[in-house]
C-alpha cells in the first residue's frame, strides 16, 4: 500500500485540492441564491445544470482530451472551471450560473478523466484496487472537508469565490510537475444502453436512483439549511457529515454482498436509508431539533454511500470482465442522469412540503428504488455467491475509473462472453 501511494501521491494531492475548490462551490451557490430569494424551482434547475455539463463531458471530454493531449488538456479545463468560479461572483443571475455550472460539470468530468487515466497508467494489474481505494478515500475526505471552507468568509463575500478559484488553478501545480505520459487504452468491448439494462435492469435503475437521491441532498440540503435559519457551520456539518458517513459502510457492506445474494443486501439499505430519511422528515417537522437531524444525515450518508456501488456490482456479475469498462460508463451516465434531475424534482417537493420536504423526497425515492429491488428478485434466481464478481467502493467522478477497476479485463484482452452475458435469462 505504501508503495502504491508513493506512485501516486502527486496525482492524489492535485486530486483532492480540485475536489475542495469544486466542493466549495457547491454549497455557496445554493446558498447564494438562497439569500437573494430565488425560488426553489430556479435554484433546483441551476443546480441541475453541473449535471448537463458533466454528462456532456462524459461524453466528449475524453475525446477532446485525446486531440490535444491529457497535459493540455488538464491545464485548459482547470483554466476554464477557474474562470467560471470567479464569474460567479461578477455575473450574478440564475441563466447565467446556469450556463457556469454547465460548463464547470464539463471541465470537472474532463479533470477528472485526465486524473484517472494517469492513475491507470501509473498502476499495475495488482495495484489497481489499491490505488482505486486510495481515490475514494482522497475524493471523498476532500469532498466533505470542502463544505466546510464556506466558513471561512461570509457567504455574501467574493471571498469564498476567490478561494474556489484559487484551489481549482492550484490544483494544477502537483499534476503538471509529475512526469507521467499519456495514457493509451485498447477499444473496450462496447456495451450499448439497451445491452446494459438488458442484462441488469436493477444495476440501471439502481445507478440512477442513487444519482436522483444524492444529486437532490447535495445541491438542495444548503438551501433547506439556509431557509431554517442554519448558521452556515450547521449547514457544513449537514454537507460534511454524509459524505464522511458514506466512508464507513462501503466496505463491510459489500463484504456481505459478496457473501449472500447482492439483491437482499441492497434492498436492506435501502429500507434503512428510508426510514432514515422519514425520520429526519418527522424530526425536523416535529422537533425542530439540529442533532438528532445531523445523526441521522450522517446515517442517511452511509446507506446511500452504498447503493451506487452495489448497483454497479450487480450489474458486473451479468457482464463480462472485457465489457465492464464500458459497462462502468453506462452506469455511470445512468448515475448522471439521475444527479441532473434529482434538483429539479427536490426543489419541487420543497416548494409543495415545505424546506423538509426534502427528506420526504429522498424517502421517496429509496421506496421506490427498494420495491423495484424487491420486484427484481421475483424476476431472477440469485446467483451463487462463488459466481458474483467482487465487490469495490466505485468513485461517481469519471468513465475513467472503470480502467481502475479491478474487476475489468485490460481492454485489449480479447474474452469469450460469459454465458449469462448473451442470454436472455432476465426473466422480465
């Protein structure tokens, strides 16, 4: 392990300063347009809009990236986010942070493209699970110690704005001085979308129910806690303390998904993540009370940590090693598409409910998700334990994490197709 961090260390560094700056943002926007009275349906659409921008860069960021090369390419994104935190501050107005967040989830999906490709270059066969983990870790410790830099300054200063800023060109520094070539992957094995849910429709929708519910919490809860008279320190600790729970169940929990089917496994966190998620409605309705509320965010964090990445390994477990790559990306988009529209449809609970209707919503959706789960394993007969691929923590930053993963076949590595992977075992 400390070999591979030394291998990476430099990529990490660079890794989790971008992570810190984009973190920031996030929170002081909503709370920005919070303060000057923007309504609910408005803030839920600009928010949405980091989403778009990450799904296109998805999608063609990584050709740009290999037009000009991954160096140019890092340096011209993280210009571009750099800028557009500071216009933030100079061109306030719901188009135009629209378009900013746009184009700042553009450059976020190109950064994070360029990181994880030269993590894949800078990792063997046996290392990459260690460096995927080492990733997780570093993004998810940056991304929750981020919310709570909107201490630093009044939210209202231009400040937190510069210091967004600052942390995104900053983060350039340790990338560019490390001497790492560009990357050059095989073709991976395609896997279209109609393939994808073909094989695992669970996997799918399980992806997408987690980007509907995080994408909402995340660009919402700095909203609630701004408009029930949270000190911006209590709305950081709402921020922060999911994303540090979401650390905590990861591991176990997919332990035990590699032990029994994966299916009962997720639908028991789902339950839990719902009946969270109604109690943190009933308490805040009810109790008015801070704590407890923040307890059971935290819970709320490490159940939801979870869905994502059991979805994925469900899913990889009906695909085969020489598609998983392409598959991870498919999930990954399924993931976006969700995270784009859970603002939206947030904002609109919050404006029928009340601010707590946020938590109703979040419930809401683990419902669902959880009877879809639960519809699912009627549809299939659970597969064996020995014949489920393994369980790992996955990153919602870039299709280039599916290179890092160990599960994948390098995408040169010419596979037969598993049984189950040409079959039309579904069962609908």
């Amino acid at each position: 392990m400390l070999h591979s961090l030394r291998s990476v260390a430099s990529l990490l560094v660079g890794a989790g300063i971008l992570t810190l700056g984009s973190s920031l943002l996030g929170i002081v926007l909503p709370m920005r347009m919070g303060m000057a009275e923007l309504s609910d349906a408005v803030i839920g659409l600009v928010m949405s809009g980091y989403f778009v921008g990450f799904i296109l860069g998805c999608i063609f960021g990584p050709r740009l990236t290999g037009r000009i090369g991954h160096v140019r390419a890092f340096a011209a994104f993280a210009a571009v986010i750099s800028a557009a935190a500071l216009l933030h501050a100079l061109w306030f107005g719901a188009l135009p942070w629209a378009l900013l967040r746009i184009v700042s989830g553009f450059c976020m999906a190109g950064l994070f493209n360029v990181i994880e490709s030269w993590l894949n270059l800078r990792s063997t066969v046996e290392t990459r699970g260690q460096i995927l983990s080492l990733y997780l870790v570093t993004t998810s410790l940056t991304w929750g110690g981020g919310q709570f830099l909107v201490n630093a300054w009044e939210v209202s200063s231009f400040e937190l704005f510069c210091l967004a800023a600052l942390l995104l060109t900053v983060s350039l520094v340790p990338l560019v001085l490390t001497r790492v070539a560009n990357p050059e992957f095989g073709e991976p094995q395609r896997l279209s979308f109609a393939e994808l849910y073909g094989l695992s429709p669970l996997g799918v929708i399980g992806a997408y129910g987690s980007g509907l519910g995080g994408g909402a919490f995340f660009a919402m809860a700095p909203l609630f806690g701004l408009k029930e008279n949270l000190t911006p320190f209590e709305i950081s600790l709402l921020l922060g303390l999911p994303v540090f729970g979401g650390l905590i169940l990861q591991w176990p929990i997919g332990r035990l998904s590699d032990r029994f089917d994966r299916r009962t496994v997720l639908l028991a966190m789902l339950a839990v993540e719902t009946v969270v998620c109604l109690l943190m409605f009933g308490d805040w309705m009810l109790l008015d009370s801070l704590v407890p509320l923040l307890i059971l965010a935290t819970l709320f964090g490490a159940a939801h940590a979870t869905v994502y990445p059991l979805s994925v390994a469900h899913a990889f477990d009906y695909v085969a090693p020489n598609r998983m790559v392409s598959a991870s990306s498919g999930l990954l988009l399924a993931w976006a598409i969700g995270a784009m529209k859970g603002p939206i449809l947030a904002s609109w609970a919050m404006g029928l409910l009340g601010d707590a209707g946020l938590f109703l919503y979040l419930a809401v959706i683990a419902a669902a998700l959880a009877g879809f789960t639960r519809y699912r394993m009627t549809r299939r007969a659970a597969r064996p334990p020995e014949e489920q691929s393994t369980f790992v923590a996955l990153p919602t930053t870039a299709p280039a994490a599916g290179h890092l993963d160990p599960r994948a076949a390098p995408a040169d590595e010419a596979l037969p197709l598993l049984a189950h992977d040409v079959d039309e075992g579904e069962r609908r």
